[in-house]
C-alpha cells in the first residue's frame, strides 16, 4: 500500500465531501423521478460568495439552476460565472418560486443559518450538504 506524499487538508476532504454529497441524490418515497447514471444533477445554492463559490466551482460539471446570495456584490462572481442560474436574495423565495426545479442544495452559509433552509425544504426530494468550519 503506498501513501499519499499530500496529507488530506480539511479543505480537501470538504472539497471531496461536497463533491460527493452532490452526486447522490435522495428520493422521497414513491417519487417517480429516476436518474440515469450519467444524468447532470439540477443544483441549486444558497451562499455564493467565498467558500460557497468554490463549492459551486468544483460542481459546475453539472446544472446550477439557482444562486442565492443576501450580499449580491459578494457574489457577483459567481451570477457572472453563471449567467442561465436564477438568482435571488432570499431562500425562501428561492423555494417557493423553483422548488421543483433542483434536485440538490447547496447551503454554505454561516454556521447560525445552516439549519433554516434544511429546515424548510424537510421532507422534500432535494438532497443538502452545508459546510461546516
């Protein structure tokens, strides 16, 4: 067994956690959607700005639908990188206008208000990964 000459940084495992986290998606049950393997995931993410605009970077393999960010000019980089996302100031604006849309979310949030979205989209088909300090 050989080891890696790079140990595994926090960023890297959160990078790779968040990669991962992206590509699985739970269903509700009795959901009809299926996924073909090589289907692209419907994305959507609430902090775009900082950590959270690396996070939508390592995704942008797949289909970011929706950005959200209270602090637009924090995340102008990110609407600039993704001109076809929806964009809005408000989660919760966000869920009730396009919640059919995504099939995973994105939360990279400070720690105080990573449990409100999940809180509002329980019970629904969209998988979240938050990050975590």
């Amino acid at each position: 067994m050989t080891h890696s000459s790079r140990p595994i940084t926090r960023r890297r495992f959160l990078q790779s956690t968040a990669k991962a986290a992206a590509t699985f998606t739970i269903l509700a049950a009795g959901s009809a959607r299926t996924y073909a393997a090589n289907e692209k995931l419907n994305i959507a993410a609430i902090g775009i700005g900082g950590q959270g605009a690396g996070d939508i970077e390592n995704l942008k393999s797949q289909n970011i639908v929706a950005l959200c960010d209270v602090d637009w000019r924090h995340g102008a980089g990110t609407f600039t990188k993704f001109p076809g996302a929806k964009q809005f100031k408000d989660y919760r604006k966000m869920f009730d206008a396009i919640h059919k849309e995504f099939d995973a979310v994105i939360v990279a949030t400070p720690d105080h208000h990573h449990a409100p979205p999940r809180w509002r989209r329980s019970g629904s088909a969209s998988t979240f990964t938050a990050r975590s300090p």
